[in-house]
C-alpha cells in the first residue's frame, strides 16, 4: 500500500468511525454534506488536473499506486473527498460541544477585510506565480462570499479552522516531504512564494482554508433544500 494510501485512510478512519456517534449523529449530515463535498471537489480537481499538466506541481511515483487518472494518481482524488469530510466533521463536532466559541460578527467582518486587503496586496506583487494567484485569489473570493453571507458560518469557522491546522500540519507535512526521504507532492518553486512552514508552502493553507470554507458555505445553502424535504413529525398529543 502507498504512502499516499496510508495518510488517507489514517485521516477518514477516526471521523468516518465518530460519524455514528450518539450525540454527534454525522451520518445524519450525509444527505447535503456527501454533495457539498462532490461539488466543491469537481472544481479543485479540474484546476489540479491543469496544473498538474502545467508542472506548477506533481507527484512522486514512489508515493502512490500505478492508478493515474486524467494525470493525478488515485489518492488525489480520494484526497478531495476525504481530507474536506475529515475537516468538516471536525468542524461539526467542536461546535457541537463548544457552540459558544465564535467570533462575533463585527470581529468576522474586521478580520475578512483585513486578510482580503492583504491577499490583493500579495497577489497583486505576484502575479507571475500561478499557485499563490490561483489559492490566494480563491481565498479572497471565499471570504467576500463570508462577508455577505447572513448564516454567519466563518464566524465558528475561524476558531474550528485552527483545530482542524492539527491534523492539516501533520498530513501535509509529510506530503510535502517532512519525515521522509522524498515528497510525496512536488511543487516548483518558481510558482509559488518560496515560504515554507515545515515544508508546506504557505499558499497550502489557503488551499485548505478556501475547500473547506467553500464547502461549509455550500452546506449551510444546501442543508434548508433538504430539509423542505424531510417529511414532519405530528406529535400525538391525546
């Protein structure tokens, strides 16, 4: 089995196994959380897909199994399903037990305009590295949709953000070439800032914020159409 393979399924198990938990009930959330997930990770795939053909990044065969599809091994593109339903469950389950813990919405606002300005400022400085303009500007996108968003969803979501940085760092240090010989995702330095932590490019982090903010905008829109349908439940009050 691959390294790639390893990490994917150290990462689902826990929160695919938590899911049936009594209380948290996230298997319940499957109904718009499953297509949330799907639709978000169409459009990050198409855009690895091109620039993973465009040498902007690439994967090392030693890492991951002989499947390729459209130029991206299998694991990446389990990768888009697993990595935002680790995270999201993640998410669900600190505002769960700690649904107090938010940010209140003038700090929301102040903190979004605050990262946008600063983006368009980095973006504008590099605009020949293909990977900091394509995160970065995915990354302002997202937040101007957050500030207009009236379910307030990144107002948990920057607290949750910095839970889900845990399991994030360890993961991706090790793709990116942390504890072992090789990496197991490439990139060329050439389109990107040069900034590292561990050995994860920043704009990583943007990466991750943007899917699973995306994802968590799209549930909260999806979550009243699927609900519409549920059927209701008539109490027996005699």
């Amino acid at each position: 089995m691959s390294l790639y393979s390893i990490l994917l399924i150290c990462s689902i198990s826990v929160p695919l196994a938590l899911s049936f938990d009594k209380k948290l009930h996230f298997y319940k959330q499957w109904k718009f959380v499953l297509p949330s997930i799907s639709i978000i990770a169409f459009f990050y795939i198409l855009c690895d897909i091109y620039l993973t053909k465009t040498g902007v990044w690439g994967f090392n065969p030693r890492y991951h199994s002989s499947i390729i599809i459209a130029g991206l091994p299998i694991e990446e593109w389990l990768f888009f399903i697993i990595i935002p339903y680790a995270s999201i469950f993640l998410h669900e389950a600190f505002i769960l037990y700690f649904p107090q813990i938010k940010l209140n919405s003038n700090s929301n606002k102040t903190l979004s305009i605050l990262l946008i300005l600063i983006l368009l400022t980095v973006v504008a400085f590099n605009l020949d590295k293909t990977y900091t303009v394509y995160i970065f500007s995915l990354v302002i996108l997202v937040l101007l949709i957050s500030v207009f968003d009236k379910t307030q969803v990144i107002s948990k979501f920057y607290v949750t953000f910095l839970l889900i940085l845990i399991p994030f760092l360890i993961v991706n240090a090790i793709l990116t070439g942390s504890f072992i010989d090789q990496e197991v995702v490439w990139y060329n330095n050439a389109e990107n800032l040069g900034i590292r932590i561990f050995t994860i490019p920043i704009e990583d982090f943007g990466y991750g914020f943007s899917m699973i903010l995306f994802n968590l905008l799209l549930m909260a829109k999806l979550k009243p159409v699927f609900k519409k349908g549920e059927p209701k439940v008539i109490e027996n009050v005699g």
